[in-house]
C-alpha cells in the first residue's frame, strides 16, 4: 500500500476501495465522502483520471468511453468509489 493510502486508511478505515492496485490514479484522489448509513468513500477527481488516461496513450473518446463504463460505471460494492465533476467554465 502507498503512503498516501496507508494515511487515508488510519484515518478513515483500511476498507477503502481504490481504483487500481497499483498508484497511477492516486494523484486523482480528492479525499473521502461520507454520508449518513453508509461508510466512507475514496472520491477522485474525474477530469484528472481521464488526463491520466490521455497520459497512458488512449484517445480522447477512447479514454472517455473506458472511464463510463469500466471506471465510474463499475459497482463494487458499498464502498465503490466515487468520481467528483465538475461544471466546465
């Protein structure tokens, strides 16, 4: 585990669900969101995991399409990420 997720762990819990087992979108991580009946949750940043996409050579519709359906469109679970948007300026 990362020392970034190791932190988040001893804070929030060590059942935090992160997108990859290795790091590659740790730098994506804007923190943890909590809401009333249900556990904490690993939020990253949308804009900043498709960069990484476009960074590992996909094509902007490549990287789009396999963030909808592979990234924010898997449920794992309770404690399934999630993915912040925000409005374009």
């Amino acid at each position: 585990m990362t020392p970034m997720r190791e932190a988040y762990a001893e804070q929030f819990g060590d059942d935090l669900l992160f997108m990859d087992p290795g790091s590659q979108f740790d730098h994506c991580i804007l923190g943890v969101a909590e809401r009333c009946g249900f556990g904490p949750v690993v939020v990253y940043d949308t804009d900043k995991v498709i960069a990484a996409l476009l960074n590992e050579g996909l094509s902007e519709e490549d990287a789009l399409d396999h963030f909808g359906f592979n990234i924010a469109g898997a449920y794992v679970g309770e404690k399934t990420p999630v993915y912040l948007s925000r409005l374009q300026e």
